[in-house]
C-alpha cells in the first residue's frame, strides 16, 4: 500500500470518528433516556409486584385475626376495618362481614354490605353476581316476591355466571307466584345448565316430581 493511500484510509477513519462522536452528542441521550427507561421501569415492576404481594399478606393477616375474634358481632366489627385494597379483595371482606353480621342476626346489615358488592362496577362480575343472588336469599322473608323475581331475572339470564341457581330460586319464587308453566320451565333451565352445581339436579327433580311434572320432557 502506497503511502498516499494510508494517508486515505487514515483520514477516512477519522471523519468516520469524527461524524460519530458527532451523532452521539446529538443523539445520545435518546440511548441514555432508553437505558435508564429500562432500568427504572423493571424496578418499578419489582416494586409493584412487592407491593401487591405485601398488601394481600396484610390482608390475610388481618381476615384471619377477625375471624378469631369470639363472637359474630365482634367478628364483623373486625372486618369492617380489615385493610382491603382492590375490588376484589374488598368484594371478599364484605362477603365474610355479611356471613358475620346474619350469623348475629342482623339481616339488614348483612344485606347492606352485599348490596356495596353488587353495586360496585370496580368489582369483578361474578362476584357482584354472587352478592346479588345471596342478597335476595338474606332478604327472603322481608322482600317481597314479586320484587325479588325481578332481581333473580337478570341473574338468569344466558351466560350469567350464577345462572342455574338463579333459575332454581327464580322456579320457586314462581311457584310462589303460583305461575305453576313459568316455575317449571325455570327449574328444567336450571338442571339443563351445564354448569349447575353438583346437589341442584337432586333438588330440582323432587320439586318437578312433587309438582307432578315429568322432569326428562325437554
């Protein structure tokens, strides 16, 4: 190689240099911002992870320790104040605080916190469903039929998740109603659900028998 043609090759390498010390100072915060974006986003992943992970064992704790209280009252009273952070987790404290407060024998209260449920939009679907259907169960004796036939009815309707069982109530309250066609047709629905519940088809079948209807027809 001639000298003339190192001197070339020398001086391309260092506008070569030269050009990318220059894009760097130009550009190389975009890099910089990018690595630190990686690094502090998956730490703030850990953290929030950690931060999840603390808060359900808190929660935990804190249902635990209700549930030790002596009395149903008491035990009510400590769910109450359990720390619940989330809809879900708030959806289930009040589930236990209703069981508790029935248990004491206050229904109303107890129907209050399962309607908190039911009414959440935070809340997950079937757990507000469940809130629902276990309200008019609570309420069996002091709503009348009429109403709690209108709160069974979206319940029951395709693709609910409680749907078989708010079909076997819905079939009751209409016998009730003394709507004899309607009950039975809600009860066959209710066996014919694929997911009802293991118990429902036995129950169901002694009220159509009962009723002298032919629980096998379609």
């Amino acid at each position: 190689m001639s000298d003339t043609d190192s001197f070339i090759d020398e001086v391309t390498e260092e506008v070569r240099r030269d050009r990318l010390f220059r894009l760097f100072r130009k550009y190389g915060w975009i890099a910089i911002l990018a690595v630190v974006l990686l690094v502090g986003g998956a730490a703030f992943n850990e953290w929030q992870k950690a931060r999840r992970q603390a808060a359900a064992e808190a929660f935990g704790d804190a249902v635990l320790a209700a549930l030790r209280e002596a009395d149903p009252a008491a035990r009510a009273r400590a769910l109450a104040s359990v720390p619940a952070e989330g809809p879900g987790a708030r959806a289930v404290a009040r589930f236990l605080e209703a069981a508790e407060l029935l248990r004491a024998g206050d229904k109303a209260a107890a129907a209050a916190r399962l309607e908190a449920v039911a009414s959440d939009e935070a809340a997950p679907h079937a757990l507000r469903d469940l809130a629902a259907l276990k309200r008019v169960a609570y309420l069996r004796d002091d709503m009348p039929t009429d109403q709690r036939l209108d709160r069974l009815d979206p319940l029951a309707a395709p693709g609910a998740p409680y749907r078989a069982l708010a079909l076997e109530a819905r079939g009751m309250l209409l016998l009730e109603l003394g709507r004899r066609d309607e009950a039975i047709a809600s009860l066959r629905e209710a066996m014919d659900d694929a997911a009802a519940p293991a118990g429902l088809a036995g129950r169901v079948s002694q009220v159509l028998v009962a009723l002298g209807a032919d629980e096998q027809a379609s």
